[in-house]
C-alpha cells in the first residue's frame, strides 16, 4: 500500500500509489505547529505558512504561484495545527512535476518580503475575526483553553491579534522558520496515480536540497492536574448556545485510542447515537449534537459539542451527564458495539478512496508516532476492542472531576453552571 524512503539530506518520503485514480497529491508536512511556540510568538508557525505562498526567487509573488496551480485546475491549501504544518496539491497526475516543484520552491527559496509580510498581517486578523465570529468554529478553541489551561496546548493556532500586528516581527518570523524547518522534521509524501519505478528519483530531484538539520525543538508535555470542574465562558448575545463538555484523554499512542473512538461513535457519532437520539430526536433540545476524540504525543482530549436553544441549555447539560455516567456503569451491547465498527471502519475506509486524505493519514501517522500502520492493521484493533473495554475507557476519562465546560453564549455568572456540574 505504501513505501518509505529517506534522501540523503535526511527528508523522509512516503509514496502511496493508487492506479484507479488520476489524481496525485503532493503533500509536505512540518513537525512545528503553536505548541512549539514561546508566548510572545504564538502565531508565528500559522505566519509562517500564509507567507510561504507571497512569493520565492522563482515565482516572486503569491499571483504567480496561484495563476501557475489555477492554470491546471488544482486543489491547493495549507494548514496550521498545534503540533505540525501542511501544504498540499492535488492535481491530475500528468501535473506531478509542476506539483513538487512548486512545493520545493516554496520550501527551499521563499524570500520573506517585508512588505508582503506586512500586508499579510492584515489577512490573518480577519481569519482571526471570521473564527471569533463563528460560534461553531469558535467553541472548539474555548474548550482546549479550558483543558489545557495555562498550557501551549491551549493557547489559540492563530496567536492573539497583538502578536500579530506587533510582536511578531519579520526578522523574528524568518528566524523561526530557520530554526525548525529542519530536513529531519520534513515529511514528503505522494499519493494517487505516478510511476512507481521512477517516483523517488523524482521526488529527490526537486526535495535532495540542503537544510539545517538537527534533533528538533521539544514541547512542555502536558500532564492534566486538574482536580475539579473548571467552568469557560465567552460571552456572546446570541440565540443559540455553543456547548463543548468533555474531559483529558489519551495520546496518539495509547492503545486505548481505538475504544476511545468508539465510545465517541457510540456517544455521538452519528444519526442513531445516543446523544442525537436522546437530545435531537426525543426532546428537540438542539440541531446538532457530538461526541469526537483529538490526540496529541502527550495527551488528548474527549469531547461532546452541541448548539442548543439558550432555555434548553440546562436541560441538555443535564442529559448529557445522564449519558455519560450511564454509559461508565452499563457496559454497550453486542448490536450497539458491531454497528459502532462497522461506522469506524466504514468511514475509514471511504476517506482514503482520496489521495489527499490517503496521504494524510500515513504522513501525520509517522510524523506524529514515528511509526505507520497499514489499513489493516488499523481496521483489526477496531475490531478487537470489546464492550469491557469500552466501559473501562469510559469509567477512566470520563471523571466528573476533571470536567470542563466550554460556552458561548449571553453569559457571565460561572457558579450555577459549575453547581450544575457537580
């Protein structure tokens, strides 16, 4: 399904070839992301990648990377998280030369320009305002402040506006690039239709450049102290409640991770989970309603999100307690448990019929864990996970404890939500 190679100058290559498509993914992945950034340069690693597409010795400004990528009808983005970087394009495969040398170009000559920064500044202030004005978008940022409290973890991707418009200065962002763009914290990866034969040579030919390369820069691991419910909120006049409830979790490592994702499945995964039935479906109490799991090298989050109408949202915090302690003390039936597979795995298996979430999934896999698993092997560890192990997982995260809430909402008064909680 895939193979794995390393250049000389210490990049690591993933190919994944898919002969029933004709698309190709290029994609580049960078172990840096805002947990690796000081307080003062949080943002920074986002900044970084807006300016890598404002201009290289090639192509010296954004139009012309843009026109160049438009002009073969491709898919291009980048994306910042808090423990690694991406850029990416897809195209059809007779493009995979324009698609790793524009990559390569953007990695190896961007020139930083001063005032593209500058103006640049700008830009990220709206995305910043268009997150903050998206109570969906919003909640999710609000809730691992709440966990990770006074942790990197819960400082924002974006940084705070004052960072960006001041702090963060071009000398200091080119710097930071320096210092982490290192070629052993690179990760090319290829998937979709190519020449296998010729694959590594290719690649090598536009990535087999020089970069600084040393062990890379560590993170302050996150260990949760926390000892009692811990109440955020974000105050916003609107109708409709933004809720995330949840708790401290696992790494991406933990063998738990598996039983983890299906309590998330069973809670609120889908249209016939527990939650959507009991909170959508018999009381009406909101639109949408569910559960997800995040995982980082250290640590992890569980979570349940709902947007629920401002006179329901007692009612819906106290049924999303219910469940949560019923399903700590009853443990799934067989039915319950096979069609939660079935889900995981089903889902699963679609998303990697594309080659940008193919090569996805195998990049962050090793850049992440330092290790790949094929699809098998993924899919046989869901399907050994027993109804035991669920409600052993469940009993262990889901610790009344260590609850946080996150709101945004017309709110202001944090003691009757946390004498709900408790």
């Amino acid at each position: 399904m895939f193979k794995q190679e390393k250049l000389a100058n210490g990049i690591q290559l993933i190919t994944a070839h898919r002969a029933d498509t004709q698309a190709v993914t290029v994609l580049v992945l960078v172990k840096i992301g805002s947990r690796y950034e000081s307080l003062d340069l949080n943002g920074v690693s986002h900044f970084v990648e807006h300016l890598l597409f404002k201009g290289t010795r090639k192509r010296p400004n954004s139009l012309a990377i843009s026109r160049a990528l438009d002009g073969i009808g491709a898919e291009y983005n980048a994306f910042t998280a808090k423990d690694h970087t991406g850029y990416y394009i897809k195209a059809n495969s007779e493009h995979l030369d324009l698609a790793l040398d524009m990559l390569s170009d953007m990695f190896f000559n961007s020139v930083f320009d001063a005032r593209e920064m500058d103006k640049e500044r700008g830009v990220i202030v709206e995305e910043i305002n268009m997150y903050n004005d998206n109570p969906l978008m919003l909640i999710n940022d609000i809730f691992e402040e709440t966990v990770f409290a006074g942790h990197s973890l819960g400082r924002r991707i974006s940084g705070p506006k004052e960072n960006i418009l001041k702090k963060i200065s071009t000398p200091g962002l080119v710097k930071f690039y320096r210092d982490h763009y290192l070629n052993n914290q690179i990760i090319v990866g290829v998937a979709g239709n190519f020449n296998e034969d010729s694959i590594i040579k290719k690649i090598g030919g536009y990535f087999n450049k020089p970069l600084a390369s040393h062990k890379g820069h560590s993170f302050a691991k996150f260990s949760s102290t926390q000892k009692s419910p811990r109440v955020n909120l974000h105050f916003k006049d609107t109708s409709q409640v933004q809720l995330a409830l949840g708790f401290p979790g696992f790494k991406n490592t933990d063998p738990r991770v598996y039983a983890l994702s299906l309590l998330a499945v069973i809670l609120g995964g889908n249209m016939s989970s527990r939650l959507f039935t009991e909170i959508r479906e018999k009381r009406g109490l909101a639109y949408f309603v569910r559960a997800s799991d995040s995982f980082y090298e250290d640590c992890g989050n569980f979570v349940i999100q709902a947007g629920v109408e401002l006179n329901s949202l007692e009612k819906a915090i106290k049924t999303i307690l219910d469940q949560l302690k019923k399903v700590t003390k009853q443990p799934v039936g067989e039915a319950e448990l096979k069609r939660a597979k079935e889900f995981l795995k089903g889902k699963f298996v679609l998303q990697l019929e594309d080659s940008a979430a193919l090569i996805s999934w195998l990049g962050e896999q090793k850049l992440l864990t330092g290790r790949l698993e094929t699809v098998q092997e993924k899919l046989a560890k869901i399907n050994r996970v027993t109804a035991q192990e669920i409600k052993k997982v469940a009993a262990e995260v889901i610790n009344l404890a260590k609850i946080n809430l996150a709101l945004i909402g017309p709110f202001k008064d944090k003691e009757k939500f946390l004498k709900l909680l408790k």
